[in-house]
C-alpha cells in the first residue's frame, strides 16, 4: 500500500508536468519547488491564519497556480522561440530560488503537519490494516488525474488548448486569447504540483528540499510514460509507485534505482516512452 500513496504522488506530480510539457513544450524543473510551495502554504496558513486542511486543499494551489501564471507572464513567455534549453535553466534557477527562500523563512529542519480529525484513524481490511488518510490520498489522487485527463482529451477546453500549441496564430485569428490560455496552462501545472504537496503534508515532514529530492524521480516517470502524455504519466506513475513498493519488500537495496532502470529498458526499447507518440 505504501507502494500505491507513491505511486498516487508521482502520478499527481508527473501529470502536471506532462501538462506544461505537452500543451507548452516546456520542461518544468520548477515543478518540485511548486510541490514544496503548496505544502507550506498549507502549513503556514493553519500556523498563522488558522485556516484548516480542507480549505487549503483549494486555498494553497489557487495561490500557487497565480504565482505560477505570474511566472509565465514574467519569464517564460520571452524564452518560447528560444532552444527549449534556456527554458529548462529558468526554471532551474527558479527552483533554487524558491527552495533558498524557504530554507531562509523555515530553516532546514522540517515541521509536521497534523492529520486533519476526520480522517484520522483506520481501515481493517481483513489482509492489512490501512490508515485513513493514506486511502483518502490514493482516492483524491486518481480522481483528480482521470478528471484533468477527461478534461485535456475529451472537453471543448481541452481541444482548444491543444489546438493553441499546433497553430496558435490560426486560433488568434478565431479571437481566441492565446496567451491567457498558455499562462493558465501553467498556472494549472503548477497548482497540481501544489495540491500533492498539501496532500503528502500529513504524510511525510514539509521540508524546503522535499520537492528537490523527488523531482528527479517524476522526471523519470514522465520520460517512461511519454514526454506530453497526460495519460502515460497517470498509469506510469501509479505503476512505478507500485513497483517501487514491492521493491522495497522484495530487495530494499534496489528500491532507490529501480524507477532508473526500467526508464533505461524503456527508453532502449521505446524511445517516445510507452504511452508517447515518434
């Protein structure tokens, strides 16, 4: 089960970076300094204005996803002629920007965040016993990545969106706002990195390097999903979670690489990974 909440957090992270990806062909390093940002807006609202989890599981990605929209506007919006590269090191130095200014306001060390009383407690069920919350995380997780999907591949929004990244002029030509659609494409990505940062709040110590040391990982799942597949990086993650899981059960030894190793199978045999297009 441990192997499934993961799973539920790479599935969540990499989705919003196979947004950005797919609708802005920009590689979001970024992605991991938005996650830790929406675990500590969760934290330093119930700290400071007692705002409790389940507002903040609205509260702390909408802040988040206007920062990232103000990011787009400011930075990202002059490197999209530029090589995809100088968009890759923005939002590198954006990172180590946003970790730093952490690590100056809550130092190193980490706080807990406490889990909300409701879902406190746990499931029998019969095989294992099964927290609560770590349930609620599985649930809340899928549901919002099959919903963010449903919304990409099969709603009028979704198709504009997409149409915007293969002839963005023509679409203008429709009287369509091209730019506010890229910047709330961003701002989107970024806000579900935020919503699992408040969701593995209860889970796991809120730390400025909690979305450092986990970025790299969902960039590997992205890459064995598809670069830019919305449902790749879904099942991908869920799956590597799961087997990173057993992993850990079977040869603990192995659980920290194998994420690596099957991205280095996949990307032999597949290059545009499992679910991505040639």
């Amino acid at each position: 089960m441990l192997g499934l909440v993961n799973g539920a957090f790479y599935a969540m992270l990499s989705l919003g970076l196979a947004v950005i990806f797919g609708l802005m062909r920009v590689v979001n390093f970024a992605h991991g300094a938005f996650y830790a940002l929406g675990a500590f807006a969760a934290l330093l609202g119930l700290q400071q204005l007692a705002i409790g989890y389940w507002a903040a599981l609205v509260l702390a990605p909408l802040a988040v996803g206007v920062l990232g929209v103000a990011v787009e506007r400011l930075l990202l919006r002059h490197l999209y002629r530029l090589d995809p590269l100088y968009g890759l090191l923005l939002t590198f130095g954006l990172a180590l920007v946003i970790e730093g200014s952490l690590h100056q306001r809550f130092g190193s060390s980490g706080e807990s965040y406490p889990v909300p009383a409701a879902l406190q407690g746990v499931l029998d069920l019969g095989f294992m016993i099964l927290p609560l919350y770590r349930a609620w995380v599985i649930v809340a997780s899928v549901v919002v990545c099959f919903s963010t999907w449903f919304v990409i591949e099969r709603t009028r929004l979704g198709a504009t969106l997409r149409a915007a990244t293969e002839n963005a002029p023509l679409l203008q030509a429709f009287g369509v706002n091209v730019p506010l659609l890229v910047a709330a494409t961003y701002g989107g990505g970024v806000a579900l990195a935020a919503l699992a940062g408040v969701l593995s709040a209860p889970v796991i110590l809120v730390t400025p390097a909690m979305g450092s040391s986990l970025v790299v990982v969902v960039f590997a799942v992205v890459v064995i999903g598809g670069m830019g597949s919305i449902l790749g990086s879904i099942v991908s993650g869920l799956a590597l979670g799961v087997i990173e899981g057993f992993t850990k059960v079977i040869y603990p030894e192995a659980s920290n690489i194998v994420v690596f190793v099957i991205m280095a199978l996949v990307l032999i045999v597949r290059p545009a990974g499992l679910f991505g297009r040639d």
